[in-house]
C-alpha cells in the first residue's frame, strides 16, 4: 500500500509536555480523511491488510512486541475498535487484557504486578482494553486512593513503560475521545434495545454524572505520561467507523517504522523440491 493511502495520524499526537484541554479536541474531527463513511469502506478494507502483513512480519521475526493502550469513557468504543481494526490479524499473535477491579491478591501487590504480567511476548500484539491508567483515573475521581498516592503514579507508570521500550516493545496509547452528547446516546440506544441492555449497567449514570472529573483526570494523565517513546493520541470517536481508521493508522505506522522483513530461511533447504 502507498505511504500516501495512510490516513495522517500525526494531528492526534499529544505532544510530550505539552499542556491539554480536551475542549479544545473536537471528537467529531475528520482531518485524516476527508471523505464520507461510504467512501472509506476501500481504504478501511486496505488498512486490514496491510496490519494483517506488518503483524505477520512481526510474528515471524520474534524480536519487537507491539502494545496498544486503549482507554476512554464508557461507550467509547475500546470493544468495537478492538473487533474492528483487527478482524483480519491472527489471533495467535494477539493477546487481549481487560483490567476490571483488582483482586485481594493483586491489592497485595503494587499496582504495576498485574499489568506486567500481560505485557505482549516477542512478536506478539498485546491490547490493554482499559489498562494501568486505570489507576490514575478511577482510583483519583473515585477518592479510592489519597493523591499522595495517584500523584506518585505518573512517574511509576512513565518509569514501568520506559522499561518495557528499551526492552523492545513499541508502545502506543490511544484516548477514545467521544462527546458526552455522543455518550447519552450510545446509553440510551443500549436502554431501547432488548438485545443490547444487558451492556448497560447502573452505574454507567454514576460514571457519566461524574463527566467533567474524569475529563479533568484524562487531561492530567495524558499530558504527564505522552512521552517520545510512549506516545499517546486523542482519537476523535464519535464516528466509530473514523475512529477504527483513525487507530488502524497508527498502528500501521509503528510498525512500518521497523521496516521489518522476513527472516531468511534455513539455508540447508536451498535446492529441495518437493515430490
């Protein structure tokens, strides 16, 4: 696939130390691709196959991992981008962790125990559908934790994933950024249909009155863990078909940048034919 068919990714960057309002982040921005959910349907369709070749490669060389940090409000859409962008990758080289609230046996370790032991392997993809960040959000808008506690969190988790990079793995976190008008209607659309209410839960209205905190924890926590090598973006996801583009685009990237090829084979087969 041309470099030129990429959607551009790079307005999505936060940049390291930068200061961040997310009022100032449109969750419906279209920058990357300019043209109607229709006419994306090609460059989607490309998209997975080009991600299906770069995870291959990757699988086959065993020398980089890739991890994808999705966070984001309820309804952003960490489920659906997850059964989207990778409908056509292996599932042998993917792992999917989903951190819920911890057990007693993780409470008795630091908050970083249970994450490390689902970092990927070499050559695997390993998605966090909500992550470590949990930590920094739930745990500071919630008041589960003094700030002397979360504040200190930010450093450990900026300590913990410069680890995990010069250890090989590639590191890209994306924010699902939706409205919160977006939001009330994705709730209220699992409230009128029988077959998806059981997604909902009561204390999804909880969550959502608690709005403007978690948008004031998210702030804070991008903009003090964004760095070079561990990069975050503010994925516009009201569309959900653009926001599937928009992630698929970034993970293609990442991997690109290794310019990875495949690993040459045995050199006693040169001349075997198969009869």
């Amino acid at each position: 696939m041309p470099a030129d068919s990429l959607p551009d990714v790079a307005g999505y960057l936060v940049p390291p130390g930068a200061e961040l309002r997310l009022a100032n982040w449109s969750p419906r921005d279209r920058r990357a691709f300019a043209g109607e959910k229709e006419e994306a349907g090609e460059l989607v369709e490309r998209l997975g196959r080009r991600l299906e070749e770069l995870q291959e490669l990757l699988w086959a060389n065993r020398r980089h991992k890739l991890l994808l940090v999705l966070q984001g409000m309820d309804t952003s859409g960490k489920d659906g981008t997850i059964r989207h962008v990778f409908r056509g990758v292996d599932p042998l080289g993917v792992r999917v962790a989903s951190f819920k609230a911890p057990t007693p046996e993780e409470l008795a370790h630091d908050f970083l125990w249970r994450v490390h032991r689902e970092v990927p392997g070499a050559g695997e993809i390993g998605i966090f559908n909500r992550s470590h960040y949990e930590d920094v959000l739930v745990v500071r808008v919630r008041k589960l934790q003094p700030p002397a506690v979360w504040k200190a969190r930010y450093a450990q988790i900026n300590e913990f994933e410069r680890l995990l990079t010069s250890t090989g793995t590639i590191i890209r976190k994306c924010f699902l950024h939706i409205s919160r008008d977006e939001q009330r209607q994705r709730l209220q659309a699992r409230l009128d249909d029988p077959a998806k209410r059981w997604k909902f839960r009561p204390g999804d209205l909880e969550e959502r009155a608690l709005w403007d905190d978690y948008q004031r924890a998210y702030e804070e926590a991008l903009q003090r863990t964004s760095t070079a090598e561990s990069p975050w973006y503010v994925v516009p996801s009201d569309r959900k078909w653009y926001r599937n583009l928009v992630v698929a685009g970034i993970l293609i990237e990442a991997l690109a940048g290794l310019s990875l090829a495949p690993p040459p084979g045995d050199a006693t087969l040169d001349g075997v034919v198969v009869e």
